[in-house]
C-alpha cells in the first residue's frame, strides 16, 4: 500500500508535463480513466494486457525473492509463445481436452528452460543473470522470428505470423470471461494468472523451498552456511521464473489469437519488472499492480488517438515516471531505515 | 577531577527517530591526561565522541572546548579547533604510500602546493618526537596493523591536534602492540596532549587512563578517577548489576570421545592459506585458537564447515566430525542471519530441514514460534518480539538469538567464531556460560577467537595460529598471557614447536 504513494507522485509529475506539452492535464487524466474502464469493451481489453503482465510481474518477483534478476521475462514469453504455436500447428490430431494442455505443457517447459539456462550458468560459471537473460531475450526474439516466418508462417497473410493453430487447442468455446468481454481479446487465462499468483504466495510464503528461496535472496552467505543449496536454489528460481514468464503462451496464442504473431508483446517482460517493484515483490500485490499497468497501458494507447500532442511513446513516459517515483520512495525508505540502523 | 577541563560536555543529548541515543550527558575531561569513555554496546559512548568530532550535531546541551561554547557542524570544524580522531575501521588509501596519506589529510587549499621532501623531514621530526615511527614510503598494504594506526595518529598530530579521540584502538592489535601503543600514548600525554579513549576492555583503561567516563543506555553513569577504583567496580558499572562470577568447569573433558578430528590439512582461499593442520577436540572440552586476525582463521572455518564450497584444487586433508555440528559464525550479519527478515525466521535458518518444523513441503510456523518465543524467553532476547526484523536488535541480542539457535539444537560439537564480538559484557557473560553449559553436558567446542581474555577464561587448550599455521600448544596450567601473546606474535617459534605434539 505504501508504494501507492510512490505512484501517485510519479502519476503527477506525468500529468505536470502534459500541462507543459499544452494539454489540458485534468482532461487527460478523464481519457486516461475513461478508456481503461469506460466499458466492457475498454475493460475487456484492459484485462487482456493485465493477464500477461501477472504472469511477467510474478516471474519478475520470484526472482526478486531469490535475489537474483530476471529481465529475461521478455525472452522466456516469445519462446513459449513460440513453442505453444509450433505444437498446434505440428500436432493438429490431438483431442480437445488434451491438445490446448499438451501446447501449455510445451510452452511452459521452454519457458522454463529458457529461465534454466542463465540459473545455471550462474551456478556453474558465475555468469550474471543480467547479461545472460538480456542476451537470451536476442535470441528468444530471433529464433521465434526464424520459426514463424520460415518454417511456420501463414501463407494467407502479408502479416509476419505464424499459422493458425487446429481448432482444438483452442477453448473459446468454453471460456466465461471472453463470454462476459466479447470482441476482446480477455479470456480464461485472467482467471489461471489469478490462480497461479495465489499459488506462488502460498510457494513462497508458506512452504520451506519458499524459505529457502528467500534467504538466498535474504543474504546468500548466510543462507549457505545454513546448509542450504546456493546452486540448486538459482536453477529452480530460475526455470521457476521462466515457467511463469512461458504462462503468457496461454493467454496470448491458446486464449485468444490462435498463432503467434511477431511483436505480439509491448515488452511485457520489462513492464513485468515494474509490476514487480510496484507490488514489492508479493504475488497478490503483483495482481492489482498488473491491472493498474494494464490500465495505463491501454488508457496511453487511446490518448494517441485522441490527442495531438501526446503520443504513443507517452505511455512509456507515464510508465517510467512511476517506475521512478515507487523505486524513489523504495531508496527514500531504505534511506530512513538505515539512518536508524546506523545509530 | 580538578585542573582546568579542556573538554566539557553539559547536559548532551541527541536522538535518532524514537531512540534517544545520549540523554542528558555531562562530563568533563582535564587537559593533559587520558580519559577513558567505556560503556557496553549501544550505551552511546561513540555517539557522544562523534558529535565531539562534529560528526552528529546534538539536539540539546552545550559542548565547550577550553570553557567556550563550540557547535560543529563537520569535522573540519573540529579540526580546526585542534581535535583529532582515529576511528575504528582505519581511513587509509590502501594503494598510497604512507606519505602521501598524510598529505592528503592536509589542511589548505586543494590547489596548494606541497613540498614532498620538505613534509617529510617535518613529518619524520613529528613522529621521532613521538614515538611513532613508520616507513613513510612503504605502501599501506605492505605496512602491518599496528604500523597503519600509527600512521592514523600521526595524520592527527601532523595538524597539531590537541586532543585525540581513540575509537577502539586495541581491537586489532597483539597484546605487544598495544604494550607500545601505550607507551606512546603515555608519551603524547607528558606532551600535554589530551587523549580520550574510547574501549570495552577494563584492564586497559585500569592500565592506562586517569579517569574514566562510564556510559549505560546512553546517560552518563559516573566519572571517576581510575587509580580510586577497580575492575569489580568499573564491570558493575558498566552492566549495572553485579556480574556472576564463571564457576570453574566441575568435569574433566572425556578423551574417550574425539568430536572432530583434522589431519593435514592444508587450504587456501583468496590470500589466506594454512598448512598443516593436525589437532582434535574431545568431548566435554574447550579448545581454543588464538591468533591475530588475518592469520588464516577465517579459511579454517571454512574447511570446517563448508568443504565442498572450496575449490578441490585449494583443498587436501581430513576432516571429520563425529555427531551433529553447529556453528556460530564469525561475522553473524553476513554469515549468520537474514539481517532485513523477522526474527523467527532466523531462528528457523539452519532448522528448516529439521522433521518438527515440516508438515510435507509446508513450514510449521505455530511450532516455529512456539521455539522462537522459549528460545527469546531462555535466553533473555530483548525486545521479546518474534516479528522485529532481526537487524534492529542490538548487537548482544542478536548474537544470543544465534547462540540460542545453534545450542537448541543440542549439537555434539560446536564451532564458535568469535562468539562474542560486539556483544555487550553482559551478553557475553551469558554466552560464556552458555558454552560452559553445552560443554558439560558433553560438547565439544571450538573457540576461534582474537579476544586472549576470553580464549583463556573458557579453554581447556590454546592452539597459536600463525601465518596459516599451528607454533604453539598451551595447557590450562600453562596460561600466560605474555607467552601466548608472543606467539600470537610469531616469536619463539622454534622453542614453542619443540613442546607442541
């Protein structure tokens, strides 16, 4: 809740400057509300950008936990999805019920691996996961490009997609929410996101591999001197990351587009990292920190249409004043705390 | 307490958020002697010398220097008014020479131009003066410890400094080092120089000060001249009530039981190495290793209790613990704990596999509490609050949250790495007599510590390490604490190697 504060100044500021760009700024912050939840239809599409924003702010935040960095998120998402794609476009005979849990069974096991590969060279190499997951987002995005344009591409469209998946990996037919948002891309995948982030605050905070996982994070030294497992706790969080991060597959290809499509992602796997600070790294916080992101992102995408000045990019500035204003008060607090500590 | 005060502090106090570090602290010092401020952990006796040394600005109550009222805003006003500091952790420029840090410290402008050699012959005077000799072209890494705090002071009385603040200056020295820090110390004071002298160790300021300033939970308890008290007085000030004097041990160790034996072994990590490690600890006995810092302690601990993490390559020999072990580490926030984390989590930390604590994959936190608050109620851990985060206890406490966790466990054999380090003369009291407790109920305890005193109240045997290895054995009955500090030292190496087995 504290962090709300943080995002209110950084909201601010934002608002500040479209004053100084010659807006209006109150009228800007009603397209901003109005567009977010003006109607099913703008709710709708809200929830579609939350959903993978949970499943990227939980990757983020599992790592978090673990003490390590995970601006892979990006990268893991584009395999799976990928991956999700390749198996109903290669496995068209699979039944309805087993096919869309075969493609998300893959999708997540490429995640995972994707997460698996900077855990374990920073076991075994000391390799940064920061370098290793930024340069592993290069590959993810070639070789997801590679496979929908050349091996698996569309050949009815001028579009850079891959085919449509067979009609049963898909479980539109079955879905409540796209029922309740129709014409958007929302669907049961919100829902999963909920159940899993509810699922990983039970991991983390209940169970003892949670422990573990946060007194590595805690303090790395400690925790191994206490007999815990410095190595296997990098690997796990890690493909645990990516799994989480591969969860977008289910709502972007297997809930709503049926393929994958090249720049489907507005960097969700980044816009996960701030979800991640804003909830402070708690699973249930990292929910309501999605749908607020959510929000704003498609609040921002419809200030483009219906202003001037401010474009698209502004987005990317409303979103980095409040990144700034959470992880200032986040210094602000440490700095308060430490003060104290001192003396 | 007559002859005109050089230093006066009436009515000081200063708080941090709700913590009123010094409250009400009035004290004065006279001119030319050595006073010393002593007072346990948090009693906020290096508070009331930072805001002297204009580090912290008081919130109340006056400081006057030669009867006029002064108000610091930074330490270069302090200087100005001829005050000096040397703090704990030295502030060295590790890749310059001597010189050069003391040229550094250099009062003028930046842009002034200073004479090398014209300093040096000054500053060479200075120290010849003073007894403060060192090597003034010698790097800073190539100078030992006691030589770096000479040069600490030196940097000091280079400005003329009429008063020097001393901020636990014999932590890292051998007990000969202090020997001639003392003597030099005395000599500064026949110069009328004033020296205050923060410490924790009675028997130096019964050695050497005048008068003594006695600090408890951040009020001043008393000042008195030192030659009209005593030890027993001074301790009881210090904790505010008597201290139970350590009974001696009432059994003999059981040499029919070996807890840990190491054989030859031999490890290197980063730039500390040791060779040739033969020794074991019985049952029901205390072996201490003594040694100054930096002598290869900390990659014994290593080998001890973390083979595997060290390189195969760095590592050869046996080592071998019979029953279950537990250490204390020798740097409790970094090794031992989760400083931002509730303390019931800590105290869970090295239990976590344990089957009481478990119900499948899940932790039992009703049962971990229910430990944690005996374990806070047994060993007297204030504030008796499981949920605090554990970097806001105080240093004593913390470290009795670790000893109350290793010693729950009711291990065979106990590694304790400098078990009482920053720990109030209270807490350690109570974690001496803790040790003495797990021993005589069968334990086998290794005492790594760079505290002789203490190394020789719990020990059965003393064991020297020097550069990485073992010269000398002592017995109980053979305690000196002029010939372990010799060898602490690295002297009589060959007669002490002629008694060791």
């Amino acid at each position: 809740m504290k962090r709300l504060i943080g995002l209110f100044v950084g909201l601010f500021i934002a608002l500040l400057i479209t004053f100084f760009a010659g807006e209006n700024p109150f009228h800007i912050f009603s397209i901003l509300i109005k567009s977010a939840f003006g109607s099913m239809y703008d709710l709708g599409l809200t929830l579609s950008y939350t959903t993978p924003l949970i499943f990227c702010g939980l990757s983020v935040a599992v790592s978090f936990h673990a003490g390590l960095f995970n601006v892979g998120a990006e990268g893991q998402l584009t395999m799976a999805a990928i991956t999700a794609a390749a198996v109903g476009i290669l496995f068209p005979q699979v039944p309805f019920p087993f096919a869309p849990i075969l493609a998300f069974t893959a999708a997540l096991f490429v995640g995972g691996f994707w997460g698996f590969i900077p855990g374990w060279l920073r076991a075994v190499r000391g390799s940064h996961e920061v370098i290793i997951t930024i340069m592993l987002n290069f590959i993810a995005a070639g070789t997801a490009n590679w496979l929908a344009l050349k091996v698996i591409p569309n050949l009815n469209s001028q579009n850079p997609e891959t085919a449509m998946v067979s009609n049963n990996y898909l479980f539109k037919d079955y879905d409540l929410i796209a029922r309740i948002f129709p014409d958007t891309p929302a669907n049961a995948s919100f829902g999963v996101a909920i159940f899993i982030a509810v699922l990983m605050w039970i991991i983390i905070w209940k169970t003892t591999f949670g422990f573990e996982l946060r007194a590595m994070g805690a303090n790395s030294e400690a925790a191994q001197r206490a007999g815990i497992s410095k190595n296997k706790i990098l690997v796990l969080s890690m493909i645990i990351s990516g799994m989480l991060a591969g969860g977008v597959a289910l709502s972007e290809v297997l809930g709503s587009a049926g393929q994958y499509r090249v720049g489907f992602s507005p960097d969700y796997g980044f816009i996960g990292i701030a979800v991640a600070l804003l909830a402070n790294n708690n699973p249930i916080g990292v929910i309501f920190a999605a749908f607020l992101m959510g929000a704003l992102h498609k609040g921002a995408a419809d200030l483009d249409m219906e202003t001037t000045t401010i474009t698209r990019d502004f987005s990317r500035i409303i979103q980095a004043f409040i990144i700034l204003g959470v992880a200032g008060q986040a210094y602000w607090e440490h700095l308060r705390t430490s003060r104290i500590r001192k003396n | 307490m007559n002859g005109n005060p050089i230093i006066e502090f009436q009515g000081v106090s200063i708080s941090f958020g709700d913590i009123s570090a010094n409250s009400e602290v009035s004290f004065s010092v006279s001119a030319g002697t050595i006073h010393g401020i002593i007072g346990e952990n948090g009693a906020g006796k290096s508070t009331a010398m930072n805001i002297l040394f204009g580090l912290y600005l008081a919130d109340q109550g006056k400081v006057l220097i030669k009867g006029k009222p002064v108000r610091f805003q930074s330490s270069i006003d302090a200087m100005n008014e001829k005050i000096g500091m040397v703090h704990q952790h030295f502030m060295l420029a590790e890749t310059l020479t001597a010189l050069d840090n003391i040229l550094l410290y250099q009062k003028g402008s930046a842009f002034s131009i200073l004479r090398r050699d014209e300093q040096k012959k000054h500053l060479e005077a200075i120290a010849k003066r003073f007894g403060f000799e060192i090597d003034f072209d010698a790097k800073i890494s190539e100078l030992s410890v006691g030589a770096q705090q000479r040069l600490e002071i030196l940097k000091i009385l280079s400005q003329d400094s009429e008063i020097l603040i001393l901020d636990e200056p014999t932590a890292v020295l051998t007990p000969q080092e202090v020997q001639d820090l003392f003597c030099n110390l005395q000599k500064l004071k026949s110069e009328g120089k004033t020296i205050l002298i923060i410490t924790h160790k009675l028997k130096e300021v019964m050695s050497l000060t005048d008068s003594v300033t006695v600090f408890r939970a951040g009020k001043v308890i008393t000042t008195k001249v030192t030659s009209e008290s005593n030890l027993a007085e001074l301790a009881e000030l210090m904790v505010g009530h008597r201290l139970v004097t350590p009974q001696e041990r009432s059994t003999a160790a059981d040499s029919s039981q070996t807890v840990l034996r190491v054989s030859n072994l031999n490890a290197q990590m980063n730039s500390s190495k040791i060779h040739d490690i033969n020794f074991h600890v019985h049952g029901k006995e205390i072996v201490g290793i003594a040694g100054v810092e930096g002598n290869g302690q900390d990659i014994l601990v290593r080998s001890l209790i973390d083979k595997q993490g060290l390189n195969k390559k760095n590592f050869s020999g046996e080592v071998s613990v019979s029953g279950t072990m537990v250490s204390f580490p020798e740097d409790r926030l970094r090794f031992g704990c989760l400083p931002s984390r509730p303390v019931w989590e800590n105290f869970f930390l090295g239990q976590q596999g344990l089957a009481k604590f478990n119900w499948g994959p899940f932790i039992r936190k009703t049962e971990i509490l229910k430990s944690t608050k005996r374990a806070i109620e047994n060993y007297d851990i204030r504030p008796t609050n499981e949920f605090l985060p554990f970097e806001k206890l105080s240093g004593g406490n913390q470290q009795k949250l670790v000893v109350a966790r290793a010693l729950s466990q009711n291990p065979h054999f106990i590694l304790a790495a400098q078990p009482t380090r920053g720990v109030d003369i209270g807490a350690i009291h109570f974690i001496h007599n803790e040790l003495r407790a797990a021993r005589d109920h069968g334990a086998g305890v290794l005492l790594i510590s760079s505290e002789l005193d203490e190394l020789m109240t719990l020990s059965d045997r003393i064991l020297v390490l020097y550069k990485g290895r073992f010269i000398a054995e002592f017995h109980r009955e053979n305690f000196s604490e002029i010939t372990i500090g010799a060898a602490m030292g690295g002297v009589e190496v060959i007669t002490k190697n002629a008694e060791f087995l």
